[in-house]
C-alpha cells in the first residue's frame, strides 16, 4: 500500500488533470419546483421507514426531499470551512513540507469551491443556508492526538457525504442539477478520502501505542460522540418545519431513536466504523 508521501504527488497530478470551475461548471437554473419533483433520494430522506414519512402523499415527500438536500448542502460546506483552514494550518510544517503540502494546496482550494457550489445552491434556491449546530469544546491533547482528531473529523464528514453523493450522483429520479453537484463532489472527494485514510493510519501507528489506556479510552469516546453527534446534524428540526411538518423537534427525537433510522445510520457507517476498528482509533462498534 502506497504511503501518504507517495500518494501525494499522484493526487496533485490527479486534481491538475480534473482541475474546474466553480463559476463556469453549472447552468443554474432560474428556479427550482419543490413539490413537483425529487431533490434527494426518497431513501435517503431522514426520515424515511418511519410512520411520519409513510404519512406524507408524493408531493409533501417531494417538499421534504428539498429541504433534506439544502440542509446536507449547509452541515457539508459547514464542515468544509474548519477543514480548510486545519488543512492551512498543517502546510509547510516539518512533517508535511514537499509533496505533502504541494497536495494539501489542492485539497484546500477543492474545499473552497465546494463551500461556493453548496453556498450558491441553498442561497439560491432556498434562500439561505440552515446554521450549523455544532459546539467546540476545549480538550486535553496526548501526543499527536490533535492531529489524529482533526483527520478523524475530517473523514467523518467526507465519508458520511460520499455515501449520499454515490447514491445521488446517479439517481435518475432527482433533479439533475443536484445529482451533478453531487457527482463533482465525489469525484473530488474520491482523491481526499484516499489521502486521509492513508495519512490518519500512518498518525495512528505513529503515536496510539504510546497513549496510556486513560488517554485511548478518552480518546475513543470523542470520537464516538463526535461521529454520534454529526449524525444529529441529519435530522434538522427546521428542515421539517420549512416542509410543513408539525413540531419539527418531536419528528427529529422520533428519528433519532427510530429502529429503522438507527440501522440507516450504522450501515451508512459501517465503512467509517471498520476504517476506525482496522487503524487502531476504536476498539468496538459504537451504538447507533
Ligand atoms: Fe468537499
Ligand atoms: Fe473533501
């Protein structure tokens, strides 16, 4: 298996070739037609398998699928905007100078056109841009910790959005504008995931084994709660309410603890789960 030092210059060479632009790459049309067509797959729907989604007719659903796609559009950007700037942060350091860094400039400047592809399409479309819920916490740090949790946050978000982009990106039902969004979006995607995973087993082989056991398990449980908590970002309360449905807060505690939804949720992770069980970041399967 090649290292991330010898990924690197492949995948610079890879984002030359399918180097694009943001502002020339989508016709956007004037308006789009909540109600009338699909905006996400209907699986893929928060809420789908439940009670409250079997109540909606086709064009509640159609509404919904709307709303669902804006909010994944905004927690993505959102969790694009603290990636590039960690990603600035790391570049010209001791340990990532040369092809590293050469890399890191492209993954950074594809960062920043997905934030203006996802920014264009909910300000224009939706109107806005559903804020991000996430809190910081302040946190102690073993060695190397905080680097291996920045990567860790950065495959969580870019693991979990390729799951929907494949899905999307090929779905004849949805409208086309978002499966192309989607399609460009893994495409990119593709090279920054193997970049990562690559670059997260190498920090974890690099400094896990000298973590005392207090220091993994806290580590452990962060990483639960944080791959827990972005999967909260997925049932937005203002997401229901924009589609029509009542008390958008009871819907989001229904899904959460849904037998339906919680399957969703660990076989969309699955991969995320056995990448974390494979490196040596987690010890058991967290609880969905
Ligand atoms: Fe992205
Ligand atoms: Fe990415």
């Amino acid at each position: 298996m090649a290292t991330a030092l010898e990924l690197a210059p492949r995948l610079t060479d890879a984002s030359r070739r399918k180097v694009w632009d943001v502002h020339s790459a989508f016709d956007w049309p004037e308006r789009l037609t909540p109600g009338e067509t699909w905006f996400m797959s209907p699986e893929l729907i928060s809420i789908y398998g439940t009670e409250a989604f079997d109540g909606l007719d086709e064009s509640a659903r159609m509404t919904l699928s709307f709303y669902e796609v804006v909010n994944f559009f905004s927690f993505v950007l959102y969790g694009e905007r603290p990636l590039i700037s960690g990603l600035m942060n790391r570049m010209y350091r001791k340990n990532t100078e040369g092809p590293i860094t050469e890399y890191l400039h492209h993954f950074v400047d594809e960062e920043n056109k997905h934030m203006v592809m996802f920014g264009m399409f909910c300000n224009r479309y939706a109107g806005k841009i559903y804020p991000e819920k996430k809190i910081v916490l302040p946190r102690e740090y073993a060695k190397g910790e905080e680097d291996i949790s920045f990567f860790c946050k950065v495959l969580i978000v870019e693991e979990l959005g390729d799951f929907y982009n494949l899905k999307m990106m090929s779905d004849k039902r949805i409208e086309p504008l978002v499966a192309k969004i989607n399609k460009v979006h893994h495409v990119d995607e593709a090279r920054h995931l193997g970049f990562g995973r690559e670059l997260l087993r190498e920090m974890a082989a690099d400094f896990v084994p000298a973590w005392t056991k207090e220091e993994r398990e806290r580590f452990q449980g962060w990483l639960v709660q944080y791959l827990l908590s972005s999967w909260g970002d997925f049932y937005n309360p203002a997401v229901y309410k924009d589609a029509g449905l009542t008390d958008g807060y009871k819907v989001r505690k229904m899904a959460l603890e849904h037998p339906t939804c919680r399957a969703f949720r660990a076989e969309a992770s699955a991969k995320l789960v056995d990448y974390f069980l494979d490196v040596g970041l987690l010890d058991a399967r967290p609880e969905f």
